[in-house]
C-alpha cells in the first residue's frame, strides 16, 4: 500500500469504516453504540455525539506527540 496521508477527518471516516467492518464479524451491542455515537450527522457533516470530534482531536494530538 502507498504512503498516503490523510486529512484528520480522513482518518476519521476510515476508523469508522474499519469499527463498521469489525462490528459485522464480532456482533457488539457496545460497539454498535459507539459506532452510532461517532456516525456523521447528515444535517452538519458532524459526530453525533459532538464529544467524540474533541476525543478524536485528542488521540491525533497525542498520536503526533508520540512520534516525535
């Protein structure tokens, strides 16, 4: 696979995409409810659960600093 950088938001999608495939092979209530709270809401283009952005927002940061 190439190098391909992604946009934080991005990144997002694509971690909701892989949860969406892990959900259809393990069958999760909680994973169910979490994928519904990180869904993107047609009306905004945001979370449904706005906290999740600033949780998101805060594992990239953190990401980036452990890289360093």
């Amino acid at each position: 696979m190439e190098n391909n950088n992604l946009t934080t938001r991005e990144a997002y999608i694509a971690m909701i995409f892989f949860l969406e495939d892990t959900l259809t092979r393990i069958k999760s209530d909680d994973l169910a409810g979490l994928l519904g709270d990180l869904s993107i809401n047609n009306d905004d283009n945001k979370p449904m659960d706005p906290a999740m952005w600033k949780d998101w927002l805060n594992a990239v940061q953190k990401t980036l600093q452990s890289s360093k």
